[in-house]
C-alpha cells in the first residue's frame, strides 16, 4: 500500500513565515520530510525553523522573493539538492473593489500568486530534470479560482490561473515523473482571519457554507500528504477542494 512516509524526502514550502505555509511545513516535517521554509525575510523564518527541530524535525530557512527569477534562482542554488515536494503557497490578497483596483495592486497579486507560482514550479522542475528525478508540486490554489466573491478580482483571476498552470504543468511534466496538482482550500480558520469570522459579516458569510462552519487548517493535512507522498503517485492534474461543500452550495 502506498504511504504518506516522507522520511528521505526533502521539501520546499513557499510564504512560510506564517498562516497556512507555516502550518504546511509543520506537516511535512512531522511526516518525515527535511523542511525548508522560505520567504522574503530569512530571519522572520528561523523561530519556526527551531520549533520544528525542537518537536524532531529537520528545517532549515532559506531566503526567497517568488515573483524575482533571479531570487529564485538563488535560493535554489544556496538549497543545493534538488527538492522532492514543493508546495507553493506564497501568496497575498489585494482586496479591494475592481473600481478602485490600482494597477499596482493588481500587478502585485499577479506577480506574487501566479507568476510566483510558475517561477518556482519551474525552477524545482528544472533542478529534478537536470538530475534525473521526479517529483511532486502542490501548488496552493482557492475556490475562488472556481467561484468568485466581491472586492477580490485579481486575487479570484490569479487563483483561476494557478489551477490552470497546474494543469498545463501536469500535461507537460508527466513524462519527466513530475507531479503536478492544486489544493484548493475554502475558508479555514486562522489566526488572521479569527476575529472577521466572528463578525457579522463573518458569520453570515460560515452560513454560506453547507457544514455550517469554518475549516480548521489540520483539515488540510490529508489532501497536502496525498499529493505529496507516493500515496498520490498516479494523481497529477487533479484539483482537491477542501471547503466544507462551499462550491457545491445552491446559488
């Protein structure tokens, strides 16, 4: 039986500093995987690097801007071995309505969730091809790459194209043994988002959804484990929404 075992694995995890990546990277590496942490800012990274080392895990933080090739590029080389998962997680929201969108916003979501995620998928692949390797990629996608809410045109439009991206990359990379595929949280509680939920607005938005409430982050662990472990090997291209039945909600 194929297993979730990630012991001799290495994996890279994008936007770790905090929220989901963080938690990412957690998982990972209680599973069995050596965990590299990266963000813009190396040292906002090494705390949760020594808890994850404290709790018998191995972590290291490595500096990393996702929408700079060169940056990448760097981090990778620094990084040395080639990385067996990654997950690609870097990403910010940009909310605002799309008549008061700026151009600089917009290009700043773009650049950060879907350029971001093509310049590192392609340069982990690169480094597996040139080695002889497969691999898995997880890229972090959102139903609201397949739905859409107010106040977030171009966080929805990049979402929309992270899960094309990933299909395209499955299509192309599957005969180079690398994996490809999109997770796709609903709303999931965070410290972040903890306070607006239990707003009105929040809560009005939790009836919304069919199991009438919040996803907890750990709720993702099995969907990340499945497309990053061999228990997933013959998955690539796919989509796993986690959202408590949101996409299946009546309109």
């Amino acid at each position: 039986m194929a297993s979730t075992d990630l012991r001799g694995k290495s994996a890279l995890v994008t936007g770790a500093s905090g929220g989901l990546g963080l938690h990412f990277a957690r998982t990972l590496a209680r599973h069995g995987a050596a965990v590299t942490l990266a963000a813009r800012r190396r040292d906002t990274l090494e705390e949760a690097c020594a808890a994850i080392r404290d709790a018998g895990g191995a972590a290291r933080a490595i500096q990393m801007d996702v929408t700079d090739a060169a940056s990448v590029q760097a981090a990778l080389a620094e990084a040395g071995e080639p990385f067996d998962i990654l997950v690609n997680n870097a990403g910010i929201s940009g909310a605002a309505r799309a008549l008061d969108l700026d151009e600089a916003t917009w290009d700043k979501v773009l650049d950060t969730n879907l350029k971001g995620a093509f310049l590192v998928a392609q340069a982990v692949a690169r480094s597996l091809k040139q080695a002889g390797r497969g691999g898995a990629i997880v890229n972090i996608a959102s139903i609201l790459g397949h739905r859409v809410a107010g106040n977030l045109a171009a966080y929805a439009a990049s979402k929309a194209g992270v899960i094309q991206l990933t299909r395209v990359l499955a299509l192309e990379w599957a005969r180079e043994g690398i994996r490809v595929n999109a997770l796709c949280p609903g709303y999931i509680e965070t410290d972040i988002n903890r306070d607006f939920f239990a707003s009105d607005a929040g809560l009005q938005l939790i009836r919304r959804i069919p199991q009438r409430r919040l996803g907890q982050p750990q709720e993702l662990d099995g969907p990340l484990l499945l497309l990053a472990s061999e228990a997933g090997s013959y998955i690539t291209g796919a989509t796993i929404e986690v959202d408590g039945g949101h996409l299946v909600s009546s309109l």
